[in-house]
C-alpha cells in the first residue's frame, strides 16, 4: 500500500462537458467505488472541497461559481 497520490482519476464536468483530473490514492479510489461507503471527506481529507465537489456532483470549479456565485464573504 501506497501513500502517493498517482492513481489518475478523469471526471468530466456536466456543465462544460471538460475533463479534470485528479490524483488519489488507489486504495481510497477502490473504497469509494464502494456501494455502502463513508463520507468523501473520510475517504480523500487530503483532496480540497472543490476536487470532491467533482466527484460527488461532476460539476468543475468554474461551473460551480456560474452556477451558485464565489465565496466573495471571505
């Protein structure tokens, strides 16, 4: 097993139709690929909100901000 995050994930945006790729760990992409898995923040705490928010609704960064504005409140 392997701490690297080599194993290359291809999500394609719904919105744009564009594809991202991300870098998981290979374990953590098998347990996700699970029916009865756990939270996404569990299975990739080292991904950033905006890399789960595409796997979980494939919808890119960009396409999210069109869509329901930026975090201007910061």
């Amino acid at each position: 097993m392997t701490n690297e995050r080599v194993y290359p994930v291809f999500v394609q945006c719904r919105i744009c139709e564009n594809f991202k790729m991300l870098y998981v760990r290979e374990e953590d992409w098998r347990e996700y690929q699970k029916p009865n898995r756990g939270y996404i923040q569990d299975i990739f705490p080292y991904l950033t909100s905006e890399e789960r928010e595409l796997l979980l609704s494939h919808t890119c960064p960009d396409c999210w901000k069109r869509l329901f504005g930026g975090e201007d409140d910061e």
